[in-house]
C-alpha cells in the first residue's frame, strides 16, 4: 500500500511526523479515511478516535478537535487535544466520565448541561480508545 507524510501537532508540540497508508478521523460530517493521492481538502475535526495505519502495524488516538489538511500529497492534523492510547491515564477519564454524568443529571441549565455533554463525549472516547489496546 502507498504511504504519505502524516503530521500531527498540538498545543504542545509535535505528536507524530512520519508515513502512513491510512488515516481515518471524525469530522464535523463523520468519519473519513484518506489514503495516498487523496485530493485537497480541509475540514474541522469533531471528538472521535483518530485511526493511524502504518506498514509495521497501526496507532490510534483520542482527539478532541481541530482540523485536517490534505494538501499536495501530505497530510496534517492540528488538534486541540491528541492522546495516543498508550499516554490515556484511563482512572483520569473514568472521573471525568462521573463527573460529566453528574452534571448533567442536575440539569442547573442548558449551557452547563450542554458543556457536560461534551466533556462525557471527550471522556467515553478517551476510555473507549485506551481499553482497545489491551
């Protein structure tokens, strides 16, 4: 299979920077996955596992948004927040997972309730991503 130049960067540096096959990450629209020759394109990044496959064997990642960028052949993330499975401190995900619920079971406002919600997603797709690599 084809390989093409993978970077992924966050606030706090470079995560990865190497080839891949394949990448597959959730966008605002869903779920997409890029291959080598894909065309040009730019989108906005959602809460989701991002899915790295190389030739020795694949990577994955919780990612908490950003943006994607296919552009001459090589492939860049900018994430707000990127863990690859292996960094997921899980215990710190499971109380941030209660305490998101809890948040949302008090039900103190929309805005607050709306903010939980999105912590519970960040959360379950921290803990879903670290419990697939075992």
């Amino acid at each position: 299979m084809k390989e093409f130049h993978l970077e992924i960067v966050t606030p706090e540096g470079k995560k990865f920077d190497g080839n891949a096959t394949m990448i597959s990450v959730v966008t605002t629209e869903g779920r997409i996955g890029i291959l080598a020759g894909h065309t040009d394109l730019f989108a906005p990044l959602d809460i989701g596992e991002v899915k790295i496959s190389l030739v020795d064997g694949e990577r994955s990642a919780a990612c908490t948004g950003g943006f994607l960028s296919v552009k001459g052949g090589k492939v860049s993330i900018a994430a707000v927040c990127l863990e690859f499975s292996d960094e997921i401190d899980v215990e710190r995900a499971k109380k941030a997972k209660e305490r998101a619920e809890r948040a949302i079971a008090e039900k103190k406002d929309r805005a607050a309730v709306g903010a939980a919600r999105i912590r519970l997603a960040r959360a379950l797709t921290r803990i879903s991503v670290a419990e697939r690599r075992k």
